[in-house]
C-alpha cells in the first residue's frame, strides 16, 4: 500500500501561549510534507484578521500551500471578496468555501441581507475570479440541516458545479461511514475527489460534545473503549491505535488522500501518520 497524501487543519490561536502551540505543532508536522495546510475561520465570522494573520504568516514561513477557510456569515459580498482579493494579493490561491456556522446562540445562519445566501454563491462568486482553487465541506452522516441525504449530496454535487474541485468531509468512525458515502457521490455523478477528515481524538468528553453538535454518531463500542482507557490512563494509546486503524480502512478501500484535523495538536496526528507511512521528509525539515 502506498502512503496517501496528507494535509492539516489548524485554527487560528487567539493568545501567546496557543500562537507557540501552533507553532510547535507546525515545526513537526510541516516535515511530513502535506500537499496543503488550512485554517479555520471562527463561527460567527469571529477569527476574520486572526485567520488571515494566520495564514498568511504560515505561507511565509513554512513554504507550504496553506489554504484559508472563508464563510458567508455576518459579512456583505463585498467584505467577503474583500478578503480573498486580499489573499490573492499575498499570494495564496487556495480557499474552503463554506456557508458557516452562526455564531453561537444565535439561532441558526441567517444571510446578511446584502451577503450571500449560501455557499453555492460564494463558491461561484470565487470561482468567478479565476484566482482560487477552492474546496468545499462534505458531510458523511449528513448535515443537521439537511432534509435527507440524498438532498445532501446532491447539494455537494451543486457546490462542486459552481466550481470547487475537491470535498473536505465531516470527521466520523467507522470506515464504513465514510465508504456508503463515498458509494452515493459517485452514484449522484460526483466525480472530484472526496477526502476523508480525520479526527485523532485528543479528548474524548470534548470530541463527543462536539460530535453531538455537528451530527457524528458515536458507535457504543467507541464510547465503553474510551470509558475503559480513560480508567487505565491510556486513552492515547487507544487514540492512536483506532486513527491509525480507521485511516488503514480507509487507504485499503483506495483512498489515496487524508485530511487531519489537529486541533493544533501534532502528537497523535504525527503518530498516526508515522504508522500509515508517511514520515518527514528531509528536504522540508529545516523549513518550519
Ligand atoms: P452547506 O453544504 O452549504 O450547507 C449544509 C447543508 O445544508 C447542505 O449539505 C444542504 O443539505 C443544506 N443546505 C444549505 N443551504 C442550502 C440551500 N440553499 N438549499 C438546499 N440545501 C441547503 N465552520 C466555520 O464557521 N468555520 C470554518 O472554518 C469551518 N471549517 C470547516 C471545514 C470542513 C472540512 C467542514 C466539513 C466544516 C467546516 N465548518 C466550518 C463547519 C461548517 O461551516 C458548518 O457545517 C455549516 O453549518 C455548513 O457549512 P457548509 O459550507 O458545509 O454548508
């Protein structure tokens, strides 16, 4: 089996002590050489200078494709194309076109009345100035909005016509998930690559509030396995031992990509990359 290419999800730090972290994590996953690096724009539209001082920082410094996370919410069309004219300008061409969460307690996305309206018109609206390579959100399980799954992919489907070339998905646990997934996409007439999101789990109280949240359904036997680790203190072991099994699924299945979400942390990912053979490569050591 060959090693898939790899990339890495990182959110902007918002004090000192998370901007070292950050930096930190970057100095060891940068090695591996992922095909592009991406940063988080906070629900809410909150992060907006923390995410592009971010990115940019990080295009200057590691070399690395680096690709900004963008949302419709609480910005007009202008701010929002504001903004990627301003990355174009710095140099990077790689957006995640997204529609958003709201910020929290507000009670579900509402367009600004002079932003747009969903992420199909964002994706074409980028798109359209031919400055961008741009990826979207996908949603194994489906996403809590989402009348079916069916009127789910076929939303994908309308996304990646208005002129995204990849999908990014939601995290989930089972291989399976992700497969029957991959299996309606392609029955739907998607043709561009879906890859997998994959979460390491740093933390197994946060990662279940947190799926709750966004529609990841939490196999029992996950959930008495962490019980049991956390009792014995190894729930990084566990960690490590399920990713690297989840992503070994998923490449014996054909997938040749894999996208980490890091939580701006780089132990388990970097472990999990290290089993599925991707290790640093020299030339790209020095470089972060
Ligand atoms: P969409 O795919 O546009 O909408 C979600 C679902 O709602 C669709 O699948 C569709 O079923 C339905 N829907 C929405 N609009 C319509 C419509 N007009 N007509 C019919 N159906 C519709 N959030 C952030 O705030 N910042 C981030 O940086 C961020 N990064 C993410 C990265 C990835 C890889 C993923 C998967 C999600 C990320 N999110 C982020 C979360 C994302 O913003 C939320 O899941 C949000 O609720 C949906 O955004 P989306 O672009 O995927 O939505």
């Amino acid at each position: 089996m060959t090693a898939p290419r790899i990339s890495f999800e990182f959110f902007p730090p918002q004090s000192l002590e998370a901007s070292f972290r950050l930096w930190d994590t970057v100095q060891v996953l940068a090695p591996m050489g992922p095909r592009f690096i991406s940063v988080t724009y906070g629900a809410g539209g909150t992060t907006r200078d923390l995410t592009h001082e971010a990115v940019t920082t990080l295009h200057k410094t590691t070399g690395l494709p680096v690709a900004a996370h963008l949302t419709c919410v609480n910005a007009t069309k202008e701010e929002t194309l504001n903004i990627a004219n301003a990355y174009a300008e710095a140099g990077i061409n790689q957006i995640v076109a997204l529609r958003g969460d709201p910020p929290k307690g507000s009670g579900g996305f509402k367009a600004h009345p002079e932003g747009f309206a969903d992420s199909c018109e964002l994706i074409s609206a980028l798109a359209d100035t031919g400055k961008f390579t741009l990826r979207v959100g996908a949603y194994p399980e489906k996403h809590p909005e989402a009348t079916d799954h069916k009127a789910d992919v076929e939303w994908l489907k309308r996304k990646l016509d208005a002129g995204a070339s990849e999908a990014l998905t939601q995290f989930f646990f089972e291989a399976e998930t992700f497969l029957r997934f991959r299996d309606a996409c392609a029955d739907a007439g998607i043709t561009a690559p879906i890859i997998p999101g994959i979460l390491p789990i740093e933390n197994w109280k946060g990662v279940k509030k947190f799926s709750a949240a966004c529609g990841t359904s939490i196999p029992a036997w996950l959930d008495d396995a962490f019980d049991k680790a956390l009792r014995d203190g190894r729930q990084d072991l566990l960690a490590t031992a399920l990713c690297t099994e989840l992503c070994d699924d998923l490449l014996r299945e054909g997938v040749e990509d894999l996208h980490f979400y890091t939580l701006n942390r780089p132990e388990l990912t970097r472990d999990v990359c290290h089993a599925i053979g991707v290790t640093p490569q020299v030339k790209l050591q020095n470089v972060a």
